[in-house]
C-alpha cells in the first residue's frame, strides 16, 4: 500500500490523563457550552451555569481549585468542558461499555466544542492552547467515561497532535482542518502483536519504490482503529538503523492493500473502539474518602506540573512516565476502594465501579506497562549520574 510519509519518528511522551478522572468519577449534568472569540482573536470554551442536576440527585466534587493551581480561564474552559461531558457523555457510559460501541455523534460536538483541537493552531481550525488544557480536557471528559476519553485522547493527541507537529503544511492543510472539526476520525498505530512497549521491535515495513512506499505487516491494539478515517502509522522505513530507522506515515481509509480485522471484546475501555490492521502490499466509610482525596490531588498535582512543564518545552521523560506510572496504581488503588465501600453493591452493574476499575487497569498495561516505566525511570536516572 502506498502511503503519505509525515515524518521521521520523533520521541512523542504521551500525556495521558484517563487516570485522573477516573478517581475521581462523579456525575453531574450541565448546560452545554459556546464557543466565544477571545481578545486575542483565538477562540475557547466559556462557561456557564451549572444547571439543576436530574431527579434533584447532586454527586458532590472535591476538587479543589487552589491546590490544582489553574487559572480563571483554565477554571472556566474545565468548567465548560465538565458540563459538556456530564450533559452529553455521562448519560451514556454505561450503555457505551454495554454496548462496546462508540457514539458517533461526539465526534462533531467535541469538534463544535473546539476540543479535537486544543494544542493546534487557529489557521487549521485549533484553540491555540497547550497541554494542560489537554489534560483538563481528559480529565473531565474521563470523568464522564474513561473509554470515550480513550478515543477522544488518541484522536486529539495521538493524531491530530502529531500531524500538527510534524506535518509538512501541505499535509496540515489537507488532514487537520476535518480532524478538528470531527468529520474525520483519526488514529495512531504503533503496537504490534510481538511488539507493544519495546517499539523498536515493530515488523511493519515501509519499502521505497518509485512514487511512495510499500507498507506490509500488522498493527494490534489500535484505538479508534475500526472506525478511524485518518491514520498515522509507524513502520521501519531503515531497519538497520534501529529507532532512527522508524519512519511516521499518514494513511487514509479505503486505501487499497489496507484493511481492519474484527473489533476486539475488551475485559474494560469497551466503547473505545479497538482493532489490528492488517497492511498487505498497502500500496470509591470516611477514612477511605480522605485516601482516596489524597490519591486523587497526589496524581492530579503531578500530572498538572508535567503538563505545564511541557508547555515551556521542558519535557522530562522520567517525569512524563512518574506521571503515569503514579496516578495509574493510584486510580486502580481508588476504584478497588471504591468498589469496597459500596459492599455488595460495589460488584454489581447497577453501579458504575466495576466499569471505572475494569477501565483504570488498562493503564497498566496499555501505552508502554507499568514495569517498562519504571525501566525508564531508572535509565533516566542511570544516564544522568554517569554524565
């Protein structure tokens, strides 16, 4: 299959955020929210008033905004967000993770919303903002359902963000302004079946031949990968060359050679759509909830400061997988609290934890695994003392 070459594989650090609203998963409902011009011409999410919550049930939220530290335009774009993902996503979890089928009809909210493009340029349809209004974004929309933040976090990040960082303009022009506003949906396509946290090792391989590349192989574990319009796919363009051989390519479906396999039944994320591709010449008692608080604001802190670090170009990779690496226990930790402070209850559909827990523990496994971050962690280290 011939595809579009993006770019050289640059190390990308996810910043992943599912964790934390995961901890924290307590359901309102709100007012949807606009789009406003800003002074600057940029555009955002305003706020609105929280509305009165159905059957007169109110779920209470701990969060506190002096110790997360965010500004009145960051308190208002998550309060805006917070209402839209309890109006429009919240009503709905249990049934997507029922079902194990995203709906559909997000995509263009989230666009008209203006959060399929938080870290992208205004000319290509973005808001402009960084990573800690990502994160924001996650964090709530994760509150609402941890597999529609999958999705939503592998469209905006892991695709959108990488065509916007290392697209050639011709190739932002083309792809990003359909990405953002949800008309498309995108992907990123990186883990093999024998090869998930060691990237390295992947298979694919992209041959060079006259007008593009030929790509042959498989990709697993692909979220948004049934139902993703726009993909950014790794493969060995250099095997020889080990890391630096690994070239990124953005292929688009229906294109001849490349073909999806049936979706997978996970055991939690159901709703996040997930699937192999194929390419075949493709031309939460009183003390608990105070643990719990505490692991919540702990996981919520690090991440915050990560994502900001981040926005000044100050990326540490021990950091970004601390990051992980902590809130991920510290939400399996909370939903399992969860679960025992609801006794019988805790283990029963009729109540969202067994969801929440069987969602948190992808975490560990799912975007390099527990023990690979902590490797990392200590390589970090190790580098750093031998300088």
């Amino acid at each position: 299959m011939y595809g579009t070459p993006l770019t050289i594989l640059k190390r990308w650090t996810p910043i992943g955020t599912c964790w934390l609203s995961l901890l924290e998963n307590t359901p309102m409902n709100f007012l949807l929210k606009s789009r406003l011009p800003l002074r600057n011409g940029s555009t955002r999410i305003m706020g609105a008033m929280r509305s009165t919550v159905a059957n007169g049930k109110r779920h209470a939220s701990f969060y506190n905004t002096d110790i997360a530290g965010l500004t009145d335009e960051q308190i208002e774009f998550r309060d805006a967000v917070a209402d839209f993902a309890q109006r429009e996503i919240a009503p709905r979890a249990a049934e997507v993770d029922r079902s194990n089928n995203f709906p559909m009809d997000l995509w263009e909210k989230f666009g008209s919303m203006g959060l399929l493009g938080v870290t992208v340029s205004e000319e290509y349809g973005g808001i402009n903002s960084g990573y800690l209004q990502h994160t924001i974004a996650m964090e709530e929309i994760s509150r609402a359902s941890g597999s529609v933040a999958l999705s939503y976090g592998a469209h905006s990040n892991l695709c959108v963000n990488q065509i916007h960082r290392h697209g050639t303009p011709e190739q932002k022009f083309k792809y990003l302004p359909d990405l953002v506003s949800g008309k498309k949906v995108g992907a990123l396509a990186m883990s093999e079946p024998g090869s998930g946290s060691d990237v390295v090792s992947m298979k694919l391989r992209a041959k060079k031949v006259d007008g593009g590349y030929i790509l042959d192989g498989n990709k697993f574990w692909i979220t948004n990968g049934p139902i993703a319009d726009t993909l950014v796919v790794y493969a060995k363009t250099e095997p020889e060359l080990g890391s630096k051989g690994i070239t990124a390519f953005i292929i688009e479906k229906g294109l001849k050679g490349f073909s999806t396999h049936q979706k997978l039944d996970k055991f939690g994320m159901r709703g996040s759509d997930t699937c192999e591709l194929v390419f075949e010449e493709c031309e939460v008692p009183e003390a608990k909830i105070a643990d719990m608080y505490t692991k919540l604001n702990a996981s919520r802190s690090y991440v915050y400061a990560v994502g900001r670090a981040c926005d000044k170009g100050q990326i540490s990779r021990r950091d970004c997988a601390g990051a992980i690496l902590y809130s991920t226990e510290r939400s399996i930790e909370v939903a399992m609290e969860a679960m025992q402070c609801l006794g019988g209850n805790g283990y029963i559909n009729d109540y969202p934890t067994g969801r929440i827990l069987r969602d948190a523990r992808l975490y560990a496994v799912g975007a390099g695994t527990q023990e690979i971050r902590r490797m990392l962690i200590g390589r970090e280290f190790n580098q750093e003392l031998l300088r």
